[in-house]
C-alpha cells in the first residue's frame, strides 16, 4: 500500500464510478481495478460492492475512505510542516536551563530565535543539573544550560563563560562586614546548597572549593534553585556559595561577597546530544 493507491481508492469513493475514475486519474480502468483488488488483499477487507450496473462502498469501505482521508490531510500537514521546520519557520526548540543563566544567556538567545524565526516556539524550563541531563537525554529538551556540569560520553558542550563565585551570608552576620579571602573562616558555618544528586557537577565544584581550605562544608538545608537558597540564607538558616550570576538582581537582606581571589571559577556549560550536532547547529551558534 503506498499514497498514490489511497489517492485513487478515494476518487473512486467519490465517483463509484470505474471509468470516471481512471480517467481523473489518468490510468486505464483495468490498471485502478487492480490497484483495488490489490488494496483489498492487503487488508483482508472487501471495499466495494460490484455489479454491472453499481459500485458502492461496503461497510468497512466506509471506514477506511473517512481514516484514508484523515490520514492523507495529516500526511499533507506533516510534510509542509516539515519543510517549515527545516526553513525555521515554525517548529519548537526547548531549552532547559539553571536559574543562573536565565540571568545572563538564556533571554538573548531567546530574542535571537524569536527576531530570526517569528513562529518558531520557545520553551525554557529551569531545573537542576542532574534533571537537564536526563531531559536532554530523552529529548525533552534539546539543549541545557547548567553550571560546572558533569556530562555522560554521549553529550557535546562548550563553555560559554566563566566567573566569580558569590559567598552569601545573611544580611546581619559576623562575616558581613569583614573582607573574606580564606573561606576556612566557614568551618563552622551551616551551608545551602543543591542535593549532589540534583545539581551534578556543580555541587561537587562547591565541595572541591571548601576542601581546598581544609574543611568539609556542613550542609544542613538543600535547594536546587538560587532563588531558594537565597530565602533560605535570608532567612538565617545558613550561608551558601553560588556563581555570580546566580546572585545578579537579587534585593535582598542578604550579604554577597565576591570572590575575585579564588582561581576556581564557575564555568557556565551549554550541552546537546552529539547525535544531533547537525540537527542543533544553528540555535548553538546563537549563544
């Protein structure tokens, strides 16, 4: 069974006549009857009844002339919509991201899609690393955005900045009002941060930082967004570490000390599947 058959299966419905019917379609009438008995013998289904003077559909004829045409409008449907996919006419591109970017790539690469390709749909989804991950992995998302991420062999990135990390402590602690360069002054401090489960990468970075100055950071609450652990440390629960972006905008009664001296840097990852590098081309060279 191919198109053209269900083309001409549905000009017959509509003529029930074989002749009228060859001749719109420009065959010879014995070429459409057996292109008939041949669709018939596919689907194990009598579509016409026949007699000398009638053609009429049988039942099941009848079912299949109203799915043969709802399926042939959706096939015409899917190719034009196809070809303004590939045009960047329409279509969708999802991209998940950490709350940090949203602060700093993520709205210019929207703008940038939407001025290039007014109907193309954009979907961006904040969450952590490790639910980037998995969304990109099952092409929930095409692309994600996430800070010092850790990826599997069958993704590709490339680093699109890199920054300061922000010590965030609340508005009226001890630390506030002093200059800090050597983070053991937090040994005893209570942190916020994501769930190493959640935030995949970056969590780690975090650890490496304050092991580096010979202590284990002592984490006490968990959040995955920044906006959160900025409440929570508002709120005196604990100091937090974040990437500078993450901090940017926020009026708060919290303390932000940047921490220009630290070698370390929070680097902002964007990350595809590497089976769709051809396919995602044009929106990473957006960034």
């Amino acid at each position: 069974m191919d198109v053209q058959q269900i083309n001409n299966f549905l000009v017959l419905c509509k003529t029930l006549n074989y002749r009228k019917a060859a001749e719109q379609i420009n065959i010879v009438q014995p070429a459409l009857s057996r292109q008939i008995q041949l669709l018939e013998n596919e689907m194990g289904a009598l579509l016409f009844n026949r007699s000398k003077r009638t053609v009429t559909l049988t039942e099941a004829g009848l079912f299949f002339q109203k799915e043969a045409d709802r399926i042939l409008q959706d096939l015409n449907k899917t190719i034009a919509r196809t070809a303004q996919i590939n045009n960047g006419e329409a279509g969708e591109v999802r991209i998940t991201h950490a709350s940090s970017a949203m602060n700093t790539v993520v709205p210019s690469f929207l703008v940038k899609v939407k001025r290039k390709w007014p109907n193309l749909k954009t979907i961006a989804q904040e969450t952590s690393n490790f639910e980037q991950i998995e969304m990109v992995l099952a092409r929930k998302a095409d692309i994600g955005v996430a800070p010092n991420v850790m990826l599997p062999p069958e993704m590709r990135s490339k680093v699109l900045y890199k920054e300061n990390y922000v010590l965030i402590l609340p508005g009226d602690h001890p630390l506030a009002k002093k200059k800090i360069t050597d983070l053991s002054v937090l040994r005893d401090e209570t942190f916020i941060l994501p769930q190493v489960s959640t935030g995949v990468g970056y969590v780690e970075a975090i650890l490496q930082l304050c092991q580096g100055f010979g202590f284990k950071p002592n984490v006490a609450h968990e959040s995955a967004h920044a906006m959160g652990v900025m409440r929570l440390v508002e709120a005196g629960l604990g100091v937090s570490i974040e990437p500078l972006s993450s901090v940017s905008g926020a009026d708060m009664n919290i303390k932000l000390i940047e921490l220009k001296n630290l070698p370390q840097k929070a680097s902002m990852v964007l990350f595809w599947l590497r089976e769709r590098d051809a396919e995602l081309s044009r929106f990473i060279e957006m960034f």
